[in-house]
C-alpha cells in the first residue's frame, strides 16, 4: 500500500483507457525516432489513430504508416498533450493530434 492507502493503477489498465480514448482521433503528422540519435523523421502527413481488435494503426492520405499489437506496445500522452508515443520493441514512434478551434 502506498502512503494514502491506495495503489497505483495497474499499467495495463491506464495503456487500455488510452488506447480507447484515442480510436478514431485525428492527428497532424506522425513521426519515427531513432533510438540511437533521438532524432525524429516525419513518415506522414494528416492522419487517422486506430485502435480496434488489439491493434493500433495509423493511416495517413491513405497509406497505413504504422501497425503494432496493442499487448506488445506502452503508449503515453505528450504532457502538452497535444499528442501519444507509442513504444514498441522496434522503436517509438509520436502521432501529433489535429488541433481544432
């Protein structure tokens, strides 16, 4: 028990409320980083996240940019939270939310 007599929710609970949060949402562009520099490379443009049957892919103009089991990924929103990393054993990768006025 922690010091206010509650635990901490599990992390698969937080990763599966995020992920059904974001189904469906639009996103600017989503970026790859290399684990090595950190240096992030842009691999699409105006998009749409996917989380349905224990998938996660996102879409943009059309092409699927990225495709990973839900089980094997950790996702956590930017603290801006103008966006989501998804950590996958390959790398990470950011999709950008599509902000609207």
């Amino acid at each position: 028990m922690g010091l206010f007599g509650r635990r901490p929710p599990a992390p698969d609970k937080e990763t599966a409320a995020l992920l059904a949060r974001l189904d469906g949402k639009s996103v600017k562009y989503v970026t790859r980083r290399d684990p090595e520099t950190q240096v992030e490379t842009v691999i699409g443009h105006e998009g749409r996240l996917n989380t349905q049957e224990g998938q996660i892919v996102i879409v943009c103009n059309g092409t699927e940019v990225f495709r990973c089991p839900a089980a094997e990924a950790r996702c956590g929103e930017l603290l801006s939270l103008d966006g989501v990393t998804i950590r996958t054993g390959d790398g990470m990768v950011v999709a950008y939310y599509q902000y609207y006025r």
